[in-house]
C-alpha cells in the first residue's frame, strides 16, 4: 500500500479535528446547564440536548454538528479535491469517537447530513426529508437517523454515484453500530419518544 500524501495526512487531521468538536458538551456547559453526559442518555447530540428543556440549544447543537461535517468536506474540496473522501469519513468518526471525550461521542446523525450536503445533494434532501418525516410522524429519534443514515448508499446506488457507495455504506453502518443500545431497547419496546421526559438514561440520541 503506498504511503499516503501531505494534502491526504492534513485532509485527514482537519477533518478528524472538526469533527471532534463536541458542541452539545460545549454548548450546554457556556448556557450554564451542566454536562450533558449526567443528562438522559449521557450523549452529546442533539436529541439529549434537547432534554434540557432547552429547544434553542438542541437546534444550535444540530446546526453545528452539521456544519463542522460540511465544512471538512468544502476544505478538502478547496484545498485538497484529492482527498475529500478521506476528510469526510474523518469528520464523521472524529464526531463518534472525538479524543476528547475518551472517544465516547455522538451518533453522527446530524454530522452525516453535513457531509453529505457538499459531497452529494441529492442523498442529503432524500436524508433530510427522511429523518424529517419519521422523526414528525413517529416521533422516535433513533429509528429516523438510522433509516436517514441508510438512505444515502441507496439514493448512490439509485443515482448511479457508484464510486460514492462504498463510503456511505461504511458510513450508515457506523451510524447503526452507533445506535445499537437503542436497536436493544426498541426490539424490547422501550425506547423513548422525543418530548417524553426520562426517569433513566435510556435515550436515543
């Protein structure tokens, strides 16, 4: 396997670094609500954000994790085009096992949208509307990003964006590993809707 190059290395770390930025964390502590990680289901997205009661902050938190995914991609494509695919998947798994945090983070819902909006429009409004859509009419966080998430190989596949398939299906199934404490507890019946308050940490995002 040949050595990678300087524009793949740096592509790499800044999109790693992006992507670790846990503004959930970040956020809530600057608006004086604690650490996130002792609220719900301890994780740094959006939909535990939300169980602040704070809904300002819990759509700031998912702007922001969309936005560092779609900034990696853009400076990859300004400055290194060679090497976006390797500034996307790092912004993703930066976001899931940031350093930072011990390597505990998000699901990489809302970062995945970011990514894809830059990198392929089409699969991010087929993802969008998806996770829109399941998230208004069931309400249940986890099964709407996981069905978001697996849309963007198909709508590839669909598409013909074939050299982009086996990026997303590696991305989709990290996305679902992610999700799997929630697979558990929906195949038992007890996963949370979203504006239901938690006695336990057991949410889906």
């Amino acid at each position: 396997m040949p050595a990678m190059d300087s524009a793949t290395i740096i592509a790499l770390a800044v999109g790693y670094l992006l992507g670790s930025i846990p503004f959930g964390l970040l956020l809530t502590r600057f608006a004086g609500k604690g650490d996130i990680r002792d609220i719900g289901s301890g994780n740094i997205g959006a939909t535990n954000v939300l169980r602040t009661g704070s809904k300002k902050l819990a759509a700031a938190t998912l702007v922001f994790d969309a936005l560092k995914g779609a900034v990696a991609v853009l400076l990859a494509q300004r400055f290194w085009p060679d090497a976006v695919n390797f500034a996307a998947g790092a912004a993703l798994v930066g976001h899931l096992y940031p350093v930072w945090l011990r390597f505990k983070g998000g699901k990489g819902v809302a970062t995945m949208l970011g990514i894809l909006v830059p990198l392929f429009w089409q699969a991010a409004a087929v993802y969008a509307l998806l996770w829109l859509g399941l998230l208004l009419l069931i309400r249940i966080s986890s099964v709407a990003g996981m069905a978001a998430a697996a849309s963007a190989p198909a709508t590839a596949f669909v598409l013909g964006k074939i050299e982009l398939f086996p990026m997303l299906l590696g991305f989709a199934l990290l996305v679902i590993w992610k999700h799997r404490e929630n697979i558990r507890r929906l195949s038992r019946g007890e996963e949370p809707r979203v504006g239901r308050k938690l006695e336990s940490p057991t949410g889906s995002d």
